[in-house]
C-alpha cells in the first residue's frame, strides 16, 4: 500500500486536547478536504434520507465526505459487482469523498451475532454474515475513498466480561491485518485508504492495548467504537478517549462513532476527537422535531439565548438527557423541540429565528404542525433540511469558537439549558 496521500494538518490544540484544522489530500484526485472538528453526510444508500439531490442542495457549506454503510450496500453486492463503476458513480455521489463504515449509526444493531470469522450487517432483508473475503470483495465493489476494517464492537453493553472485551481487540486487531493483506494486493483498491478500529469496551488498559497496537499498522486514520450515546456515560467515555487519543499518531485523523448529540459532541471534540458521523438529525427529524439550540458566538447573543430559553420553558417540553440509555434513538432531547404538539398550530414564526435554511425563510411552525398531524411526506422533508443545516451550522460555530478562544462561551450557550436541568 502506497504511502497515505491522507493528512491532518493543525492550525492549533487548545488545552492539548480539542483540535483544529483541515483534514487534506482526500479522495482518488487528493484535491478535496475537510475542516476538523467536522463532520459527515450521513445517507442511507448514498442519499441523505428525505432529501433529493436538489433539496439537498439548496444547503451551503455540506461536508466533502459522504457516509455510506454496508448495512444499507451488501444486500445489492450482485448489482454494484454487474454495474463495475463503483458506488459513488452508481449512487450519482460525483465530487464528493466516499468513506464506507459497517453499521449504520442511526439504526440499532442486534448483537450476539459475532464470530471468529464473521461480523454480521442487518440490510431490509434481515441478517447479512461477512467474512473478511466477502467484507473486502464488497471493498472492491463499492470502490470507498475510504472505509475502516472489519471489526468486533460487540462490547460497549455496560455487563461485557473482560475476556470479552479482550477477545473482541484480539479479533479487530486479527481482521485488520487481514484486510491489510487483501488491500494491498488488490488493484481496485489502489488509492484507497484505510481506516482502523479502536475497540476495548469500558476496560482502559484493552482500550489502550488496542489503540497502541492499530497505530502501528499503516491506516491513514482511526475510527473509536463501542462508545456511542446509550453504551456508558459522558465522564467514562472521556476518560477513555483522553487516554486513547495520547497513543495516537497527532497527524492522523480520529473519528468517533455513534455520538451525535451537541453537548457529548463538545466533551469529545475536548478529549482529541476530529470527526463525527451526522445521524443526529436525521433521528431528530423521525421524532416529528426540529433542531433548536444556541451556538451563537458573536458579541450580544443573549437576546437569541432568552428566547430560546423562555421557547423551551414555554414548550414544557420532557427533556430526557439521560446518556446511559439504550432506548437512546428515540429519546427526545433538550436539543429540539416537538412540532406536534398543539401549541404550534398557531404558531407562525419560523423553526428558529435567524436561520438562513429553506425551511426556516419559507415556512412556518404551524405549517409544519399541519403537515406532521395529516401524516404528509413533505415534513420530513422540511425538518431534515432545517435539522442538517443547524446541524453543520453548529459544527462551523465550534471551529470558529477554537479559532477565537471562545470554546467556554460556545459550551455556556449550547449548555446552557442542562445547567437549569442538572441544578
């Protein structure tokens, strides 16, 4: 495998941990980039659910790096093999970076399915085995700028022995050179990068055994597993991703998996992680809510802060917080508010005031109240156009607040109604 035309170049750490810069030299030209902390666009399929091409484009400042699953691929393997260009050409995905992962993040895995030999994927058909063959021919089919390497994440449920735990790194570790071997001998995938997977469980010293060992392997970056949102909580996870991150490499990406909310979004950007899969709103959108939340950071945000908080007391909307919470995909959060609820059926002011999406300088609540209560398609449409723009909107504050010293402020506003909450 040919030296990783891949780069992560810095512009600054603050407090040794939270960094900013650009991730370079990405996909088959090297000629796209990203910003870090960022994140991807998540799709089910290579489409970003509810939106077509066009709507999706009525959006500004989307990330260069689209997010496909072989949840959503492996089941169409005879196809894409027949259609021989690849996924991205398939799926119209034309400039963008395609990075390929194993689950999908916005949909909950079925465990106990894991072995030796296999990891399994769960498509509209039911259960798909892979063995690394078959992971690596599907690879060669889907033609990823990026993927990461099969792996075992079956221990982030809080009761995993430590043998287990052990056995799901040995695995990982086991199946990424395996992946490696198949790489770097196959022709289709020449250019391509590999990501490797970090795994350990709740257990700090597998945790660090496996980080230590991955960063020896050539991978141009690495993915962190069995942490997401519903597997432990926030100070655990921290913990281990402040120990995880000091074992590896400052010029290689980390990016962290299943965690989409603001606030856990902030505490990991603080541990040392860059990247982040954009599910989050996605979930938002299929509860019937919109993204609501502060993240201005100029001078005199406070009137924005008043009245999105004198918005919420008066919603009296449930704020369910709890992080250790596998029911998590459901769960409303503090972030959104419920557009089903009644009081909006005359509520004629947009989602958010101030926001620039198509949504909010067209619509307003009471519209989308209607369209949520008669069932109509065109809300989710509506709500994942708000919701990714405030989204990626939220990111581009929390560069700018790394640029700007100002990452306590951003925390303050973001958190700002958790701080009521947790009093």
């Amino acid at each position: 495998m040919a030296g990783s035309r891949m780069k992560l170049e810095l512009s600054r750490v603050v407090q040794g941990k939270s960094r900013l810069g650009v991730l370079k030299g990405l996909g088959r030209t090297g000629k796209h980039s990203l910003e870090v902390p960022g994140c991807l666009l998540y799709t089910h399929f290579g489409t970003v659910p509810h939106l077509t091409q066009d709507t999706l484009h009525t959006l500004s400042n989307l990330p260069s790096v689209t997010q496909v699953t072989l949840s959503h691929i492996a089941e169409h393997q005879e196809v894409l093999e027949e259609f021989k260009d690849g996924f991205w050409k398939f799926a119209g995905l034309h400039d963008t970076v395609v990075y390929c992962s194993l689950h999908d993040p916005g949909a909950p895995c079925p465990t106990g399915y894991t072995t030796n030999k296999t990891v399994s994927v769960w498509g509209s058909g039911g259960r798909i085995e892979l063995t690394v063959d078959r992971f690596m021919a599907l690879q060669k089919t889907v033609k990823p700028d990026w993927y990461h390497s099969m792996a075992d994440g079956e221990t982030w449920q809080n009761n995993t022995s430590r043998k287990r735990v052990r056995k799901s790194v040995d695995r990982t570790l086991a199946h990424l050179d395996e992946c490696l071997l198949v790489h770097q001998k196959s022709q289709e995938l020449e250019g391509v990068e590999v990501f490797g997977v970090v795994e350990g469980g709740d257990i700090l010293e597998e945790r660090l055994r496996s980080a230590k060992e991955t960063a020896k392997r050539p991978v141009a970056g690495f993915c962190l597993d069995g942490l997401q949102t519903g597997a432990m909580d926030q100070n655990l996870r921290t913990q281990l991703i402040t120990a995880v991150t000091k074992e590896l490499p400052e010029d290689k990406p980390r990016l962290l998996q299943g965690v989409g909310r603001p606030d856990l979004v902030l505490a990991c950007v603080e541990a040392g992680v860059d990247l982040f899969e954009s599910f989050f709103p996605f979930q938002v959108t299929e509860r019937g809510c919109a993204l609501c939340f502060c993240f201005d950071i100029s001078p005199d945000p406070e009137r924005a802060v008043l009245e999105l908080d004198e918005e919420r007391d008066a919603a009296g909307e449930t704020k369910q917080n709890g992080d250790v919470n596998l029911d998590h995909q459901t769960q409303m959060t503090s972030f959104e508010i419920n557009l089903k609820d009644k009081r909006y059926k005359d509520d004629f002011g947009p989602l958010v005031e101030g926001c620039g999406c198509y949504c909010c300088k067209n619509h307003q609540r009471a519209y989308l109240h209607h369209l949520l209560v008669t069932n109509e398609l065109l809300a989710g449409v509506l709500l994942m156009i708000h919701n990714t723009a405030h989204y990626h909107g939220f990111f581009g504050a929390l560069r700018e607040a790394l640029a700007s010293d100002k990452l306590d402020l951003l925390k303050r506003r973001v958190l700002r109604e958790r701080k009521d909450l947790d009093g």
